[in-house]
C-alpha cells in the first residue's frame, strides 16, 4: 500500500529493504560485541571548530577483516534475495575473497568513489551495484559508530554546525527530514548512521536560503504528513514527514524510499535534490 501515491511501488521492492533494514540490525547487534569506537568528548564543539563531521575529524578507521564478514554476509542476503544477480554475486564473491578492503573502505568514507569505479570497471560489473554493497555492508559499523553521539548531537544542532544536509556524524548527505510535532522542529535524518540533527525549520538545506515567501511546501492529495519542501532560490527540494499530520513517528528509512513519488513529483515540476 502506498499512501496516495500516484506511482505504485512493487510490493517485493520495498519489502527488499526492510529486510535489508533487519539484516543491518542483526550484523549491527552482532558487531556490537567486538567492536566499541572512541567516543570523542565534546562533540559539538569538534564539529564547530573543524568543520568537519566527526568520523573524519577522527580520522576513523573500520577493521578491514571485521569488515570482509559483513561484506560476504551481504552478498549471501543479496543471493538470498535477489536471485536474479546469482551470477553477478558469485563473481563478485570470488573477486573480493582476497580484496584488501582497506583502502576502499577509507576512500567510500571520505566520499571518493573513482577507487570503487575503477574496481567495477576491473570486475566487469556495474559501480551502481558495487556502490550499493559497500553501502550497505558499512552501515551496521556506521550505525553503531554514531550511537554514542546520537542524542548529544540532536537538538539546535544548526548552532554549531553550518552543513543542514550533511550528517554530522558520517558525513553523508541526507534527503529527509521529520517534523517534530510539539514544536514543529525539523530534524535530519541520515539513513546511513540514522543520525537527526535539527536544522531551522524555514531554511533552504541546500542552498542556505531563509527569505520568507520563497520556501514552499506540497503534499499529495488527501496525504499532508508527507511533503517536498522547494526553495525558488536554487530550486531544490526536501522530502520530510510531519509527525503531527501523520500521528505517529515512523520509519525514516522506510518513508524515504516509500516516497520515491514525492522525488519523482518534485523533479517533474524542476527541482533537484542536487546530487
Ligand atoms: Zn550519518
Ligand atoms: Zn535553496
């Protein structure tokens, strides 16, 4: 079921990423055992005087052997679930076996991706493809790296750091936001590391614009919890949840890719997320 939604997403496409959701959970539960990051005191204060979100700032590293399990268990759930790349991600298992994960690793976290490229190009298969599982197989270790600052980060972060779509933890960039209903709050929200961070509610994310009268918001008929918020200044655009509207918290990372209409809506009428 998709709410209102003029495009109707298969059903099989987004019980994928739940089940992608619960099996980070599971490697994430699983890594907690051996693995417990730094955690830097004062982080509001590193992320205002640097600059920079904080896994760069520290310079953070990933075991690349800790790292080879989840890669390999993500390649098993995909066989599992996506059969149809059996050849694909057998070869991809065969190619990676004695891969030095390292400097991959470090260069995804640092947003490089012309290393992940040219190793697509020399396993003959699509970077979108490779992306994806580097993506998702470092997630659990983003997720558990972000806790600790989860709640210390959260509230009036836009005091301290000057990146609204930019996720102060990983570094990633974020397209959805939540309305908190009490106050009408926006948060962030960063499907990598699940991090929120508040940003000012009448302010373009991308383009920093906060002129009354050139930020605007519409929803779908009959469905006013979810909603493109689009700046006239440099025509992007924000999904975001309105937690009063719609009644209930909810999945973040579920409603982002439930929502791919609302992408779909704001790019036919000229706008961008800028990516
Ligand atoms: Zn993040
Ligand atoms: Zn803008």
């Amino acid at each position: 079921m998709n709410r209102g939604s003029p495009v109707e997403l298969p059903e099989e496409y987004l019980d994928f990423y739940k089940n992608l959701e619960t099996w980070q959970n599971e490697q994430q539960i699983r890594l907690q055992k051996d693995f417990a990051p730094r955690q830097l005191s004062n982080p509001r204060a590193l992320i205002a005087e640097q600059k920079k979100p904080l896994l760069i700032i520290e310079k953070w590293e990933i075991d690349p052997e800790q790292y080879r399990t989840v890669f390999s268990a993500l390649l098993e759930f995909m066989l599992e679930t996506r059969p149809e790349l059996k050849d694909t991600l057998e070869d991809v298992k065969v190619k990676t076996q004695n891969l030095d994960f390292s400097p991959y690793i470090k260069d995804f976290l640092n947003d490089h991706l012309s290393t992940l490229a040219a190793l697509a190009q020399e396993y003959k298969i699509s970077q979108e493809l490779l992306v994806f599982l580097f993506d998702h197989s470092i997630r659990p270790f983003l997720r558990l790296y972000a806790l600790p600052y989860q709640e210390e980060l959260r509230e009036e972060t836009f005091q301290h750091w000057d990146f609204p779509n930019i996720c102060p933890v990983c570094g990633s960039k974020s397209h959805f936001s939540r309305l908190r209903p009490a106050d009408n709050h926006r948060f962030m929200f960063c499907d990598r590391c699940f991090t929120e961070w508040e940003s000012r509610y009448l302010l373009c994310v991308h383009c920093g614009n906060d002129t009354p009268g050139t930020i605007y918001y519409r929803s779908v008929e009959n469905d006013d919890a979810y909603r493109i918020y689009t700046c006239e200044k440099c025509k992007g655009y924000l999904k975001t949840y309105d937690e009063k509207s719609g009644g209930s918290t909810i999945d973040l990372f579920i409603a982002n890719i439930e929502t791919i209409y609302l992408d779909m809506l704001a790019q036919e009428q000229g706008y961008t997320n800028h990516d």
